[in-house]
C-alpha cells in the first residue's frame, strides 16, 4: 500500500472541521462567562476544562467509550436518539475530540478576552450598550487573534488525534479511521514507506494551519 489512504484523509479533515466549528460556538460563550462572569464556579470550569491536557488520551478515550457504551442511561439514550450508538461511529469520535480538544480552543479565547481593556468595556457599558452588543461588537473584534489561533490549534491537534479516536471509534474503514491510525495500520503492516507519506501529510496540514495563523498575525501588525 503506497502513499495515504485518500478515505482516511477526507474523514480526517472533515472531523477535523466540524470538532473546530463546534468547539468555538461552544468555547466563545463560555470563555464569555469565565471572564466577565462573577460565579464562583469559573474557576471550576477552568480546571476541569484543561483536564484533557494532563490525561494521558488512552485513559479519557476509555471513561468515554464506557460513558457512551450501552451500559449507561447516557449511551442508551443517545441510541435512541439517533438510532445508533456513539461508540465506533463518526458521531462518538466528534464528541471524543470536542472533549480532547477543549483546552486547546478555550485557553487562547479565554486569553484574548482577558487582554480586551476593561476601561472600554465598563464605557460600553456607561453609554448603555448591553452585555450581547458589548461581546458581538466590542470584545470579539477585539480578539480575532485569539479566535484564529483557536481555530488553528483545535484543528491541526484534532487532525492528530489517535488515542481518543482509537479507543472510542475503533478502525473502521470509512467510518471512524482516521489518518493518525492509517499511519499505525501501516506501522503494523511494515508499510513504512506509506506510513512515511500519511506521516508527512499530516505535519504539512498542521504546518500549514499554524503557518497560516503566524503570517496573518504579522500581516496584522505590519498594517
């Protein structure tokens, strides 16, 4: 088997997005809340949402085959929801790299929020603006950064996933194999010939995202 496996990449890709799109519909709102809130539980949230960088991916990728397997109201639930399970489907490896990826979105958000002066929010907030308008038309613009740097980094490390997919998609073909286990199916199978070229693949997708991010941030500060 020379080369990649074109399946795999367009599967690779495609989780690749959706995980992004989600993630900052989710991360913006909330970092959102951990900043400007005043909960106590902030501090709460921020912790449990870094766990994914301290859990080794094999142990996160197993608590979520159980959560979502067919033993627990949860996965029987979402069985009967969508007439499927979670477990080794496309739909379980989007929710394993939502949660893997997590911190990877929310940190650089959670950063861009906290550089926005705070004079400029508290005058928004003297000349009536109201908390959605003072977040879509002041806080945001100000950390388009921030939000491409999170885009970039959940994209590129769920591009590389392999613990999380492994564990809770199994190897599918055509449905949950990714690229990061094509690369070890052909490690298994003495490709390494075409292990090198998905190897290669996937650092030129993930040089290229962050490349992307660097030279639009310094085209920024040039302008």
């Amino acid at each position: 088997m020379n080369g990649f496996d074109v399946t795999a990449l367009l599967l690779s890709l495609r989780l690749a997005a959706v995980t992004t799109v989600l993630l900052l519909a989710i991360s913006t709102p909330l970092a959102a809340w951990i900043v400007f809130g005043k909960s106590r539980g902030r501090a709460l949230m921020e912790a449990a949402s870094t766990l994914p960088l301290l859990l080794p991916p094999t142990v996160l990728g197993f608590y979520l085959l159980v959560l979502l397997g067919p033993r627990t109201a949860l996965g029987r639930l979402f069985a009967t929801l969508t007439g499927h399970p979670a477990a080794f489907s496309f739909t379980g490896l989007v929710i394993g790299s939502i949660i893997y990826s997590f911190p990877f979105t929310l940190q650089p958000i959670v950063a861009g929020f906290s550089s926005v002066p705070v004079s400029l929010i508290e005058a928004a907030r003297l000349l009536g603006a109201s908390r959605k308008r003072i977040l879509w038309e002041l806080v945001l613009p100000l950390s388009k950064r921030s939000l491409g740097a999170a885009a970039a980094l959940c994209f590129a490390h769920t591009m590389g996933e392999f613990g999380v997919v492994l564990m809770i998609g199994g190897d599918i073909p055509h449905e949950t194999r990714t690229l990061s286990i094509a690369i070890f199916d052909q490690v298994q199978d003495f490709d390494y010939h075409g292990a090198n070229h998905t190897a290669l693949l996937l650092l030129s997708i993930s040089f290229v995202a962050l490349a992307s991010l660097y030279a639009t941030r310094k085209q920024k500060l040039v302008a």
